[in-house]
C-alpha cells in the first residue's frame, strides 16, 4: 500500500456539478466514471470533460482515477488515447476476464506513453473483478503486470453472470471476496470492496464497510458523498487499536530484550506476527495523519 484507499468515490463523468462538489470531499480517491454512469449518447462528452479536467483541475492530496469502457466496445480505446495523456494515477479496467485481457489494456498505455514521453508504468491499473472468469483468474491477473496496484470488487455483474442475488449479509459473496483478498495479498496489491449501493442505508453501508475490513480489503468505493466518512472511519485505526499495537510492540521489545518470544498483552498472546500487525495498524493510522 503506497497511498490510502480507504475511500473510492464514483463521479460520473460529463457532470461538472457532481465533479466540483467531489473535489471538496474527503474520499482518497476520485474515480471519474466513463462506463457505467454514461449514457450511451454522452460517452464523447463524458471523454472531453474528464480528458480537460484531468489536465486544468488541483486534486490535491485526492488519487485521479478514471474508470474506462471495455476495449470490447467501440469506447474503450478511445478513452485510452485521450485519458492516458491528460495523466492520471490510475484507470479503472472493467469486464477483465484473463491475463489477456490485462496485457492488452497495458500494452496500449505503454504505447501511448512512450509515444508521449512520458515515464513509463507509471499509470496503474486497478480491476474490477466482476465477472465468473475474473474471479477465478484473479490470482493471474492480479500478478500479470507490475502496472496492476488493485483488485475492485463488482458483485452486480458478476451476479448477473452466477444468476444469484444479493443479500444485506453478502454471505453469497464470500468466496469471491476472500478469493479477491487473497489474491492482491499474493500479488502485493490492494483490495477495494464494491460501492453501496442503496445511498439511504447508511447503517448498511458501515456494516459492509466493517465487514470488508474483517476480510481484509483496504478500502470501499462509495457513490454518494454521504457514504464517505463511515468509510473512512471503518478503515482507519481507532485511538484504542493505536494505544494497543503500541502497547503490544513495547511489551514485544521488553519480552525479546529477556529473551522471550511470546507475552502477554491485557491477556492476549502476543507474538512476532502480533508485532507486525501492530506496526501496520501504526502505518496506516500515520498515513491517515491520526498518529505519527
Ligand atoms: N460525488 C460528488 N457529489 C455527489 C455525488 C458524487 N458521486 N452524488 C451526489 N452528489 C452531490 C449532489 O450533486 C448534491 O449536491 P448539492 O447538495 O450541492 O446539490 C448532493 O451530493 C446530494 O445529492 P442527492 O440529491 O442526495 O443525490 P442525487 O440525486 O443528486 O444523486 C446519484 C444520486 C446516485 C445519481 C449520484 O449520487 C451519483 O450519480 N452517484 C455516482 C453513480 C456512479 O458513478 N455510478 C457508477 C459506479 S457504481
Ligand atoms: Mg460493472
């Protein structure tokens, strides 16, 4: 994890209020749309405003990331030669089925910046895993190329594709989750749980945030401003995880210092891998400025 993910928000693109209000939040990451939230007919509008706006706009400490069409349809690699230059963090890839599929999408921009100078591997990719095969190839394709930096979860489509559906629990969405953290954990790369959906549940929407904390993701993409901090809470280390992972690091160093490899913290084991879960929760809670 070299930047915080916690919070992903969709802004659609070609909508320049939603945009204006979106830079003055306080999600990590903005990802202006150009899928699934564009209307058919507004597709070249939706590309000339993120491409210009991408380019002119301060996001500040906010990652840029662009969601593009599939190379399948007749929009994907026109978003690619306009967005690619106008220099984002990152792109969102959806429909990704194989390692094929990655390779394409990263050849392309490796074209492009090379033909525009720019460093190269530079934009990365995240995926949206949201089809059975990408799923099931997500270990692969999570590993394919050192541009990939994420996995996002797509249960929607790939509900459509298991002919399942979606409970408030997501028990039936277990495999795939787990599946999609072990994956970017084997691939060094982070797991970004689905927005949502449902703006007016927000208790629904911080009982997802935690339970995709448990599992291990990094963050949650979100599609209303007022998901935001619920997000942003459930995946930054409280005051007491903080007083805790120091407590248990100092009492780790004390044992090791007698020549103990295990003790005892408010009676809970602590051994080596406890010291490392410690130092993680201490770095995210730096990065997330609550704790130096
Ligand atoms: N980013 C930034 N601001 C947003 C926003 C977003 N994703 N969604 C809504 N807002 C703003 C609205 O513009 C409005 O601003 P205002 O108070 O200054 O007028 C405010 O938040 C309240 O919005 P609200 O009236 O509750 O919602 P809405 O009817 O305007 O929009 C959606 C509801 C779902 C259409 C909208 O949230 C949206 O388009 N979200 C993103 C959808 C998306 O990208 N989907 C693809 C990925 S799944
Ligand atoms: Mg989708």
């Amino acid at each position: 994890m070299e930047k915080l993910r916690r919070s992903m928000l969709f802004v659609p693109g070609g909508n320049e209020k939603i945009f204006s209000k979106a830079l003055g939040l306080d999600a990590d990451a903005l990802i202006l749309d150009l899928e699934d939230a564009v209307a058919l007919e507004r597709k070249e509008e939706a590309r000339d405003f993120v491409e210009k706006r991408l380019g002119e706009t301060d996001f500040g400490h906010k990652e840029k990331v662009v969601r593009i069409n599939p190379l399948e349809s007749p929009f994907g690699y026109p978003d690619l030669c306009a967005v690619v230059p106008a220099r984002p963090d990152a792109l969102v890839v959806p429909k990704v089925n194989s390692v094929r599929d990655v390779w394409l999408v990263d050849g392309i921009v490796t074209q492009i910046e090379r033909a525009r100078r720019m460093p190269e591997g530079g934009i990365k990719l995240i995926l949206l895993i949201e089809t059975v095969l990408s799923v099931l190839n997500a270990v692969d394709i999570a590993s394919c190329t050192p541009r990939v930096s994420g996995l996002l979860f797509g249960p929607a489509d790939l509900t459509l594709e298991t002919r399942g559906s979606i409970t408030a629990e997501r028990q039936e969405l277990n495999y795939a989750m787990s599946r999609i953290v072990m994956a970017a954990r084997a691939a060094g790369v982070d797991a970004i749980d689905q927005p949502h959906l449902d703006v007016r549940d927000a208790e629904g929407n911080v009982r997802a945030a935690r339970q995709a904390r448990d599992f291990g993701f990094d963050g949650k993409a979100c599609i209303h401003p007022s998901q935001i901090a619920a997000i942003n809470q459930a995946f930054t280390p409280s005051k007491e995880d903080i007083e805790f992972s120091r407590r248990v690091i100092k009492a780790f160093r004390q044992a090791s210092a007698e020549g103990k490899g295990a003790v005892q913290v408010d009676g809970k084991l602590v051994e080596i891998l406890h010291v490392q879960m410690a130092e993680r929760v201490l770095k995210i809670a730096a990065m997330a400025g609550v704790c130096d």
